[in-house]
C-alpha cells in the first residue's frame, strides 16, 4: 500500500513538473511572438498598425508577469535548494 501511494505520489510530481515546464516555454514563446509583433506594427506608421500595437499590449502585459513569476520561482530554486 505505502509503495502505491508513493508511486502514484512520485508520477504525479513528475507530470506536474513537465506540464509547468511545457507551459512556461509556451508563456515565454507567446510574449516573444507578441513583442515581436507590437515593434513591427509600430515601425510602420499607419493608423491600422498603430492601432494593432495598441490591442497587443491587452496580451503582453499578463505574460509580462508570468515571465516575472516564472524568473523569480527559478531564482528561488537556484538560491534555496
């Protein structure tokens, strides 16, 4: 019984693990897409990318924190374990 619990306990900290890993590379790709899209729409000058550039920021500034948060727990990891 106590070997299942700890199997089933390990297998669980290990998909969680990868989840999180596989959803920060995904945050940190969409703020990369995202910042790369404001700069290019906001080089061209016309009223309808200026406006695009605007609209990207609903997305970038919430990935913005997700990068800050995922920066600081790694941090934490380095300086505390």
């Amino acid at each position: 019984m106590i070997t299942t619990v700890t199997t089933i306990t390990t297998v669980t900290t290990m998909v969680a693990i990868g989840l999180t890993t596989s959803m920060g590379i995904i945050a940190v790709a969409s703020l990369i897409f995202l910042l790369t899209t404001k700069e290019l729409a906001s080089s061209k000058g016309s009223g309808t990318f200026l406006r695009i550039a605007k609209f990207v920021n609903v997305g970038i500034v919430p990935l913005l924190i997700v990068f800050a948060v995922i920066v600081a727990v790694d941090i934490a990891l380095i300086l505390f374990v």
